[in-house]
C-alpha cells in the first residue's frame, strides 16, 4: 500500500488559521507557469526542492497539463523530446551554472526546443547575470515562481532551505533570512497584520528589522488585526543543544531512525516471497492513528503501537471468516475497518525497526549520556563515552552529535580534550573530516573554550531544563494525562528554544511604539519578567518584544479579559535555521495543556534532525543529492 | 584553507605521481595554517594527512595491492589486519600514536568481523 499522490498532501483546513490557500495559491501560480508554453513540455527539477513540491502538486496534476517527462537537473539525461523545457530551480550559483550548461548543450543537437528558466523565489541579479554571461539569455524566457511557504501539516509551514542555518552561521550568507522574512510578511496579505513580535537571537532581530519594513512596503493598515496575534522569532543559534538530543517521540524517533523527508518515510518491508523492499508511507495528520502517537514519547507510544498490532491480527481474522453475505452498510463498515487496518499495518512497519532498537543497550546508553550531560555536565565521562564510541566503531553522525553535545554545553571544550576528540575522530574517520569540523567551529557547536566560564549550569537552572521524568508522569503508571511539563516530550529534558516560548508568552503586552519614530530599531524592548528571564541574557544574542500599529492596546486590554472567551490565540513560532519534530510536538503539547488559551502555527526554514542538521556542515556530495532526489521523484 | 580531497577517489596513483601532488598539496596546507597560532591543530592534522598518503603509498607497493588510498589511519590499520600484514599495521600505529587500547578494539574488531579467531588466540 504505497501512498497514492493526494493522500501526500494534507486537507490543511484543520490547523489555526487555514493554510489550504497558500497551497492552492502555489499550484495554481505553477499551473500558470506550465499553461503559459504551448505544446508538450518537460519539467527538469533542483534536486533539492523536487520532493518538497510534491506537497504542492502532485506529478499527475503537471501531467495533466502537458508535462510529458520529468527529470532531476545535474543528471545526465539524454534530449528530452517535449517541444518546451522548463526548469525548476531554486535561485542559486550552482543552479544557474547547471541549466546555462545544459541549455548550451542541448542547443547544438538538433531539435529546436524552448527554455523557460523558473527561478525561486525570484529571480536574482546573480542568477541572470550567469545566464546573460554563458550566452544563453537569447535562448531562454526567465521568469520567477514566488513559492515561499509550503505547508506540511495544518499547523507546520517550512520554506525547506536546506542549507540555512550553515549558510548563516559559517558562510556569512542571510538570504534565507531575507526570504523568511518576505514569507513572514506575505502571509500577513492572508492572514491581516500580526500586531505583536516577539524574539532571540541576532537571525531574529534581522528578521524582524526586515518584516517591519515589508510591513510599511506593503502599505498594511495598522488599525486592522489579522488573525494570527503574535509572532514569535527564535534563532537556532541560540539553542544548539536541543537538535542535538535523541528525539524519543514517535515522530521524532521514526526521523532519528529512518527520516522523514517531507512527510515521507521509506521503511524496509519483509514481503512473504522473501527479500524485503522499500516501502514508502506518507505522515501526517490526516492519518487518525498518526495524529493520536506523533506527540507521544516513545515509552507511552511502544504500548499504544502495540495494542493496535494486536487488534489487527484479530481484526483480520473477523474480517476473513465473515467477508461473504453482507447488506450494503456492514460493506461500508467493512471497508472502514479495512481502511484502519491498512493503516495500523503501515504504522506497525514503520514502528518495527525502532522497537528494535530502542532496548538496545547502546541506545539506552546513547539517551543515558545525553541525560547525564545535560543534568550533570559529565565532561570527562562525555568524553570517555565518545573514545569509547570510536574504539568500537560507533556511527560518524551519532560521535559527532555527542561531541557537539558536550561542546555546547560546556561553553566549548578545553584545548586538551578538544584535541583528542577531534584528531581521533580523524583517525578513524579520515583527515578529509578536517573541513566539517572546521565548519562546526565556525558554527559554534564544536570549540575550543575561551574563557573558564561556563554559563551552561546557570542557563539550565533558569530554564529547569532538566526534570525528573519520573514525578512528571507518575512513574510506571503510564498515566501521561499527568505530565503538565514539556520535559515529557524529550522524557526528562525540556526544550531550551520552547522554554523561551513559553517565556514570551508570559510577557506582558508592550506599549507600541509612537507613531514618529521608526519603530524597528527606536523603541528599546521592555526588560523580560518571569521565571527565566534572568537565563535569557546568558543565550547569545539580543532579545525583543515590540507591538505595532495602533489598536495593539485594545488588544492588550481584551487579554485581559476572561480567558477562553475569544478562543485560543493564534501564534505564529518562526525558527529561524531549523526546527525538530519533537519541538514541534512540544509546542502542541503546550497548546493542549489545560490552561493554555493559545495555538501555534509553526514556520520553519526547515525540519532538521541532529544528523541532518551536522550532514549540512558537509562537503556535499552531488552523487548522494542525485540518489536522493531519484528515489522523490 | 581546504584540504584537497580531489583524488580521495583514486585509487591507483603511483608512488611519484603521489610524491608530486597530493602530499606537497597537503603540506602547503600545513605551512598556511601554521601560520596563524590558532590553527595549530589543522596544520598539524594536515601534516599528518601527507604522512599517510606517503605510508600508504609504501603500503601499496609493499603488499602490491593498490587499496590503502583514500582509507583513513584506522582503517589502513584494519586493511593490514585483514591482510594479515601485522608488521604494516604496526608501523602505522606507531607513526600515528595509536594508543594501546584503541589498537587493541580496532583489532579484535577487525578480526572478529573477519572470523579469524586463530587471530584472536595469538592475539
């Protein structure tokens, strides 16, 4: 039962604020696009953004309107017959370089073709000067495919930048912030005004400095209020720990062992012939049995998981013995419960490699340490546990992640077992690795310590990152309707980016700026309060808090008000280099919590994992681009 | 400053050619980045980078087999294991330092993945 093309893409209309727009919107500016040139066409694909705009529009759709063939630029492919050859790529170096390439070559065959070259978002000064300077501006149309956010779920939009946060933090590279930014301030067209934002972190205050702007570009009317109340910015940079901690949550832990890759997972499926073959399944909300256990931590989700196993054998027994004779509604029910078969099968595929992990004693020492290390600081023993994981031929990614983990909250290693780690990381994964810890220290996560402090202890006593799990769940009772805490979610370790979250929630409603003074950079943002704040100057960079526009009192008054009489408020939680599926779970979690009056739209540069968050600081590989992009198409 | 990683692929350059790109390569990256104190870490592992492509290089002509390129230190050690060329792996560990007990896991490891349990008796 693979995933047919519509179950990809969620109903969206569920979420905060409905995204089933935006996405229509994006379809139906490309449908544009491909309506635009007459004839056959043949689209060919960044293979970075091929998968993701298959939460977009599904291949038939293209088909349907002409799209003959598809292929994944950089590939070798031979002249394909459309008339018409369009390119989908995001607007980069390498990008323009690849398609003025290609175009040149496919001009000396014989057939006469089109090209139209999209860029996304715009098309760039840069961009069009290498198509100009390779010759082949003559040859081909530009034009531009404003794709910006593209919705994962009903409450998770991501722009899919792969690379933001290594582009930011070691290339000196923001346009992804730039294009956060615009995206943050179209959707305002959508949604109205959002009065109030919030942030940490220096890719914050860029971002906001940029969205004011696009505000007054715009020409929004303040008086109006939008939908979405708030917005609130966290840099990645900011907190490093967090992405580097074992996601344990069903979601999170299917991403740490098998990856997601929008919305998609491949999974390793016996067949009863014999040798097993990959199976994709779709995940997302639309799915019942997901939506139940994707929040859930694994030690209450493995028991769910394997109730449903059960049930299903049953189920199917029941259904077997009495499949004939039956009125047309016992058929329906029939093929409901099939339908929820069907499903409890994929989840039971998918959840059987990580129920054979999880006992595992390295992975329970793997959670172990990072436990330790994040309550404790365990220097010395962290760094024992990573020689230990070299001797023994551990994985690269999990070493690094543990090395990393010890850097960041040790306020960076010290020279003696900085160098150790690192040159026996080279022994035994090669001097070639010399570049990507290079790239990490630029990146902040893998260095040397400057300074003997160590802010580490006091930010964690701050932001009680560390709770006992144990008196947060009633113990082995399994009674997760206690667990009032986000620590539940990383069982025992809670979130420092959602921490700040939840510290900017409790602010008060700032006065908003008077009307003469720009407002981005004039008005000084109130001190925060709360329990907290105090740690919120130990994280790096500034932090704020401004309203816009006028009517921000009124608002500030009504929130005063009785809660739940309005409804939850709509926030929007921008990260700025990247989120995990277990703070997305978090958030949500926070959302659900009796006392909360708020929902939260999550936006995102991407979703990230501790692997795949170290695997950007690579040297990329083009084959593995290729591979990967192959098995989306 | 990038370390060459152009030829991590090859595997069959002989031992001149070697001589003149890779490893001069290699230590013109070392001098660069001894040049600022900061560094001295990555002048010193790009030292060591050339020294191994040299050992490798010798490993390659003394067993004949041209499969020690583009290996790391570890798993040279482990291709001389395999090979059962113990004199090999012993010039590479002392060369680079390796301490007794990661020698030691990188061996039984290696042996043991291998099935050589007379290997292991010996050991």
């Amino acid at each position: 039962m693979t995933a047919k093309p519509q179950a990809r893409v969620p109903p969206l209309v569920a979420g905060p604020v409905p995204l089933r727009d935006i996405r229509d919107w994006a379809r139906s500016r490309l449908v544009d696009i491909v309506d635009s040139m007459v004839g056959a066409k043949a689209i060919i694909f960044d293979p970075e953004i091929a998968g993701t705009l298959g939460l977009i529009i599904p291949g038939a759709v293209l088909a349907e309107h002409g799209v003959e063939q598809m292929f994944i630029l950089g590939e070798n492919i031979d002249e394909p017959k459309a008339r018409n050859i369009m390119y989908l790529a995001r607007a980069n170096i390498l990008n323009a370089q690849r398609i003025a390439t290609q175009i040149k070559a496919y001009t000396r065959l014989r057939h006469p073709h089109e090209y139209f070259v999209s860029f996304i978002p715009r098309c760039t000064c840069l961009c069009e000067k290498i198509i100009e300077e390779e010759g082949v501006k003559g040859d081909a149309t530009l034009i531009e495919y404003p794709l910006e956010f593209v919705p994962f779920d009903d409450d998770v939009i991501s722009l899919e930048l792969e690379h933001s946060f290594r582009e930011t933090s070691v290339e000196g590279d923001t346009t992804s912030l730039y294009i956060m930014a615009r995206a943050l301030a179209h959707l305002q067209s959508s949604f109205g005004p959002i009065p109030r934002v919030t942030g940490k972190g220096a890719a914050a205050e860029a971002v906001k400095n940029i969205f004011m702007k696009a505000r007054i570009e715009m020409g929004l009317k303040d008086t109006e209020e939008g939908k979405i109340k708030r917005l609130i910015l966290i840099d990645r940079a900011v907190d490093l720990i967090t992405p580097l901690v074992t996601q344990v949550t069903y979601e999170g832990i299917v991403d740490e062992m098998l990856g997601i890759k929008n919305n998609v997972v491949t999974v390793e499926v016996a067949t009863r012939a014999g040798p097993s073959e990959p199976k994709k399944y779709v995940l997302n909300s639309a799915d019942s049995l997901h939506a139940e256990m994707r929040d859930v931590p694994w030690p209450h989700a493995a028991p769910r998981i394997r109730e449903w196993a059960q049930k299903m054998k049953s189920d199917w027994r029941e259904l077997n013995e009495d499949a004939s004779s039956k009125t047309v509604s016992e058929i329906r029910d029939f093929t409901n419960r099939l339908m929820q078969l069907n499903l409890a099968e994929m989840h039971s595929n998918i959840s059987d490699p990580v129920m054979k992990v999880v006992p595992t004693s390295k992975f329970q020492s793997r959670l172990q340490i990072e436990r330790q290390v994040i309550e404790y600081g365990s220097l010395e023993e962290g760094c024992r546990h990573v020689e230990d994981l070299l001797f023994r031929g551990g994985d690269m990614m999990q070493i690094l992640r543990l090395m990393c983990l010890l850097s960041v909250t040790n306020n960076g290693l010290p020279k003696k077992s900085c160098d150790n780690l690192r040159r026996a990381f080279l022994l035994t994964f090669g001097y070639e690795n010399l570049v990507l810890l290079n790239h990490l220290e630029s990146a902040g996560m893998l260095t040397l310590r400057a300074e003997n402090r160590n802010p580490f202890p006091s930010i964690r006593k701050a932001f009680s990152l560390a709770i006992d799990i144990d008196a947060e769940t009633g113990g082995d009772t399994g009674a997760s309707a206690v667990a009032k805490d986000i620590g539940y979610i990383y069982w025992g370790y809670a979130p420092l980016s959602v921490r700040i979250v939840e510290l900017a929630l409790k602010q008060p409603r700032p006065k908003p700026a008077s009307k003469e003074t720009d407002s981005s950079q004039s008005t000084p943002s109130a001190p925060w309060r709360g329990r907290g704040a105090d740690g919120l100057s130990l994280l790096p960079g500034p932090h704020f808090d401004v309203a816009l526009g006028e009517h921000s009192q009124h608002g500030g008054e009504r929130s005063k008000g009785p809660i739940g009489r309005e409804g939850p408020e709509v926030v929007m939680v921008a990260f700025l280099g990247g989120v995990t599926f277990s703070e997305i779970s978090a958030l949500r979690f926070l959302s659900r919590l009796p006392n909360s009056n708020v929902k939260f739209l999550i936006a995102t540069t991407r979703i990230l994992n501790g692997n795949s968050l170290l695997q950007t600081f690579q040297e990329q590989k083009v084959d593995d681009l290729m591979k990967r992009a192959r098995g989306m198409l | 400053l990038k370390i060459p990683t152009d030829t991590a692929g090859e595997e069959t350059v002989s031992l001149s050619n070697l001589r003149d790109r890779v490893v001069s390569q290699l230590r013109d990256c070392a001098a660069q980045y001894a040049k600022s104190r900061k560094h001295e870490f990555q002048s010193k592992s790009a030292e060591e980078f050339a020294n191994l492509r040299k050992e490798q290089a010798k490993l390659q002509l003394s067993t004949g087999r041209n499969m020690f390129l583009s290996l790391s230190v570890i798993d040279t050690i482990r291709q001389c294991i395999r090979l059962g060329y113990n004199k090999g792996a012993a010039d590479i560990r002392r060369q680079f330092g390796i301490s007794d007990k990661h020698f030691y896991w990188v061996k039984v490891r290696t042996l043991a993945e291998r099935g050589q349990w007379e290997g292991l008796e010996v050991f």
